[in-house]
C-alpha cells in the first residue's frame, strides 16, 4: 500500500475512533447524573446511623428545589430526622417516607443532605427510591431497581449495602407514631360524662327557695279570699238588718 493509501487509512481511523469516542461521552452524560446514598460503617441494625444523599442535576436551565424519598421497609418515617441540608431547605415527614425542599439551587448545582435513622433495618442492602424536582417542574424519578441478573437502569433508585448486624444488636422497639396515639376530644364536642358533670342537679336550697315562693304567693291569695268572704257577709248582715227596721 502506498504512503497516502496508508495516511488516508490512519486518518479514517482517528475520524471513527473519535466519533465513537463523543457518541459513548454523549451517551454516558445523562447516566452521569443520579441519586447516591451513604453512611460510614453502615451495619444492619445499627443505631442513630447518619445517611448522606447527593443528587446530580440533570437540567441546564433549572435548579433542584425538592428531594422526595420513599423510605424502604423497616424505616418508617417517624425514625427519622433531618440533620443538615442546602441553605433554607426544610425538612417534612410524609405517609411514606418524607420530603427536604426550600429554595431552588443554581443552576447546575447538585444538591446534598443528610439525615439520623433511629435504626437500620436487619437486611443486606436498603433502596431508597428518590423524585428529584426542579423549579422549572421537571421531575427526575431516581426509582427503578437493578436487576440482580446484571445491568442497571438509566434511572436507578439510591441504594444503600449493609454489613452483617454487630454480635449482641437487637432490634429496637418501634417509635411511635402520630395515629397511635389516642385522639384527644374536641373541645367543642365534650364527652357525655364532661356534659353530665358540667351541669349540677338542683340543690336543696334551689328547691327550698321554690317551696317558698310558691307558699309566699299563696298567703296573700288566701288572705284576699277571707277578706271578700268578711266583706260579703258584713254586706248580707246589713241589709238584712235594714230590712227588718223598716
């Protein structure tokens, strides 16, 4: 082969080799951006652990203003509790897990956490599924599981390896939560026994003074009637004596 046959050839080769080379950069870029979650020494069982999350943006023209975590068995979230986090953001239980938000980061910036779990569950690896929002409204659901054949997914959930229990843990009693504990009455709807009680039988001196205004007003209604009976007899007692002198 001659020497431009040869150069033509090289030069053919880089041009692939470099547009295979851009095509597997452009195709890693979005797989580049994702959910992680770790904790230093984390065991099953362990107590009071402290989990950091980081999420990757994924938007070139909006900033993360919303992590949404659904907590996986053995966790519920009256375990946990918010520890630090990006300036302004806060931190809220929800049915399923629980939610830190505030203020939108810049654009481009990733935002991290981190929060205490009371105690790890007894397994080997925790999947906390994640909905990363935008202030644009974009969502990014960091939430699909890999597969244990092999391969991950283009949007898989954070996921968290356990070590075996330490010799001796146990598992702790559950926290308590909201709904467990008793409802307290509405102070507009006392119970019936408060209703009872607030409202006192008549007393023996409220049914005496009763007594006694019925008797005072039947005194004058007796005395009113003798003195019509005195003034009707001295009436007849009269004429019939001016009958008999005429």
């Amino acid at each position: 082969m001659s020497t431009p046959a040869r150069a033509r050839t090289a030069r053919r080769s880089a041009g692939v080799a470099a547009a295979a080379i851009t095509a597997c950069l452009i195709l890693a870029s979005p797989a580049s951006a994702h959910v992680e979650v770790e904790s230093e020494g984390a065991r099953a069982l362990a107590e009071n652990a402290t989990l950091s999350f980081s999420a990757a943006t994924e938007s070139a023209s909006a900033g993360i203003n919303k992590l949404e975590v659904f907590l996986p068995k053995g966790i519920t979230p009256a375990d946990v509790t918010y520890e630090e986090g990006p300036e302004g953001w806060k931190f809220a239980a929800t049915k399923e897990g629980f939610t830190v938000s505030g203020p939108a980061m810049a654009v481009g910036e990733d935002a991290a956490y981190s929060v205490v779990v009371r105690q790890l569950p007894d397994a080997k690896s925790l999947v906390f599924k994640t909905l990363q929002s935008y202030d644009d409204g974009r969502v990014d659901r960091w939430i699909e599981v890999e597969k244990s054949t092999g391969g991950g997914h283009g949007h898989s959930a954070p996921v968290l390896e356990l070590e075996e229990a330490a010799p001796g843990a146990e598992l702790l009693t559950p926290s308590p939560s909201a709904s467990s504990a008793p409802a307290a009455p509405s102070p507009s709807t006392p119970p019936a026994s408060e209703t009872a009680a607030a409202e006192p039988a008549p007393s023996s001196s409220a049914t005496a003074t009763k007594d006694e205004e019925g008797s005072s007003l039947a005194l004058p209604i007796g005395v009113a009637v003798a003195v019509v009976a005195l003034a009707g007899g001295l009436w007849w007692f009269l004429k019939r004596r001016g009958t008999g002198t005429a």
